[in-house]
C-alpha cells in the first residue's frame, strides 16, 4: 500500500476521547494486522501525516514515539520511518460510552483498561447523559469495534434507550451501571440493583439511623440517578415507619435537627456540611448525613461520613473479566454501606 492509499484509511474522530496520538497508533497497528502495512514499509513523514489528517506535527510524533515504543516502528536518520513488526497481535476493539466524567467512572475505567491490559485497544467517548448525543456518537462512529460498553444514564429520553442501544448488535453490547428495560436480545451487562441496594443499605442502618425523626433523600430536579433509588427509599422508610421527603433543590432547603440526608452528589454533600456549619449544628448527632459513592476523603471529613457504593473498581473488573471470555453473562455488583460517625 502507498502512503497516499494508507492516509486515506486513517480515521482520526474528534468526538472521540482518546487522545488522537493513540488513534494514529491504532491505525497503524491495524494497518499492519490486516498486512496493508508489511515488514519495511516506510510510513508517511510527520508532515504528511499533520497536513493531510489535520492534526498537529506534535501528535504526529507523540503517535510515532509511542508506536517505537511498543517495537511496531522504527526510524533511521534521513530516511524515516518504517515498519518494523511483520505480526502485531490482534487485539479486541472495544468503544466505551461514559454518561460523564466522574472520579467514580474513572475508578471504573482503570479497572476495565488494567485488567484488559493489552489484549485491547480502548476508545473513549463521552455523551453527557444526552440520548440524542450517545445516538449521534453511535451512528457516526470512523471504525467498527468488537464491544461498545454503555454507562445507559439519561436526564431525558429514557423512553428512547431500548431504541438507540439496539443500533448496536446485543452480542456485541455490555451495559454498565443500570439494565434498560425494554431492552431485547442476549447482551452483557455488570449492574447495580438499585431499589435494592438502597433498601438494603439503610436496613443495615437501621439502629443508627433511629435517632432521627425524619429522612429525606436529595435527589437533584433533571438529574440522571436511577428513580429505582427513590422507590427503594420510599419502601425502606415505609416499611420502619420514618417520616421522609424527596428533596429537589437543595439550595433551598433549611435543615433542621433530628432530620438526615441522603445525598447522591457530591456537591450536594458541601452544601450540607456547609449548612451544618452556618448553624452550629453538629454533624452525626444534631443532623445524619449519608452520602453515596465511598471516596477516600470521606473517611476523614468530620471523623468519618456514612457511605453507600458500589464496589466500582470490581465493576470494571467485572466488564474486563466478561469481555475477555466467551459466555454472555449479567452480573450484579456488590454494594456497601460503611457506618461512621456521620450517623
């Protein structure tokens, strides 16, 4: 293959979150799986490669150096680059689709990326939990890939998921996070049990959390958190006969003693403690706080505040584990509540 015909099968997509050096990589690393490249060829110049795909000289090299690095190219002053692997092992293509970004959806990507190691390569995209934008990204993808792993949270359009997640083939889709209903066909999926696991979670709590009058979980207006955590919720305190309310905005909220807030983001978590503070109350006695999603910080503030999670690394451990054997499976991620003096 000439340089000008290689050019040309490279696609460089800038929707996509991994970093353009890795996809010039890619291509060439494809290139040469699928024998385009072979043994010696010499590679387009830093130049070519800038002008005609549209990225920097500096992408270029960093694309470049990273593939010498792995002995798949070479280089010899005056002349080039070359190829310098006949084989390269052939490895899954996988298209991860993150909600957000998030300390939480990073722990999950480098348990994904570290247990798959480099038996794959790894495309990221982000779509803000806007269906019409996971649509898009999906239509207008530059490659097919072996797996297209979904985080499937919306602010709206939840009604459109089955929908837009069957423009990808279900033996090729992993869900994580949440299942879809509505959803056919025999696809992967490492997911929490929402409803369940908040249940779950304050029962556990269930003596600690006594001391308080009133529950009221903050669940932010137009967020995309699951509603199955409202209705788990709304059956514990039920069930223990609590006083409760869902709190929209918390902002205007004015937090009185004997009350205890469940927050599920963590701005909302500053915002009470910041409260607390303006009146003096004392945290774990006067006003509970949980909040979701362990961190290592939360261990410390205010000797200690109550969490509920799921064990994030094990999902994206979890994912990897799937993806790299043969059978469809679904599979429920633990989750946890760590009691600390916030209760």
């Amino acid at each position: 293959m000439n340089n000008t015909d290689f050019i040309k099968s490279i696609q460089i997509s800038d929707f996509s979150s991994t970093p353009k050096y890795l996809q010039l990589a890619d291509a060439v690393m494809e290139g040469v799986r699928n024998d385009q490249l072979k043994l010696g060829d010499i590679l387009p110049s830093i130049n070519e490669l800038s002008v005609h795909l549209d990225i920097s000289r500096d992408t270029v090299e960093k694309g470049y150096k990273h593939l010498k690095s792995l002995d798949v190219i070479s280089s010899t002053p005056g002349k080039g680059y070359f190829v310098a692997k006949a084989e390269v092992v052939s490895k899954q293509k996988i298209a991860l689709f993150l909600n957000k970004l998030s300390a939480h959806k990073k722990i999950v990507y480098d348990a994904f990326a570290r247990e798959l190691g480099i038996e794959a390569s790894l495309d990221l995209f982000v779509y803000n939990s806007d269906i019409s934008h996971l649509r898009s990204l999906v239509l207008n993808l530059t490659k097919q890939y072996d797996r297209y792993v979904v985080f499937p949270h919306f602010k709206e359009g939840r009604d459109q998921a089955p929908e837009v997640l069957a423009l990808i083939p279900a033996e090729k889709l992993m869900l994580l996070g949440k299942m879809v209903d509505g959803l056919e066909g025999h696809f992967d999926a490492v997911y929490e049990n929402y409803e369940k696991d908040i249940y779950e979670a304050l029962e556990k709590a269930l003596d600690p959390l006594s001391s308080y009058r009133t529950l009221k979980l903050v669940f932010p207006d137009n967020s995309d958190y699951p509603k199955a955590i409202i209705k788990g919720f709304y059956k514990f305190c039920q069930q223990y006969a609590f006083d409760h309310i869902l709190v929209g905005d918390l902002s205007k909220e004015s937090i009185k003693k004997g009350e205890c807030y469940i927050n599920l983001a963590e701005d909302d978590l500053v915002l009470i403690l910041e409260k607390c503070i303006s009146k003096n109350f004392q945290v774990g006695t006067d006003v509970g706080i949980i909040s979701y999603n362990e961190t290592p910080l939360k261990k410390f503030i205010l000797n200690g505040i109550t969490t509920i999670s799921t064990d994030f690394e094990l999902m994206g451990k979890y994912a990897a584990q799937i993806i790299k054997g043969s059978e469809t499976k679904q599979v429920e991620v633990p989750f946890y509540i760590n009691i600390r003096p916030s209760i």
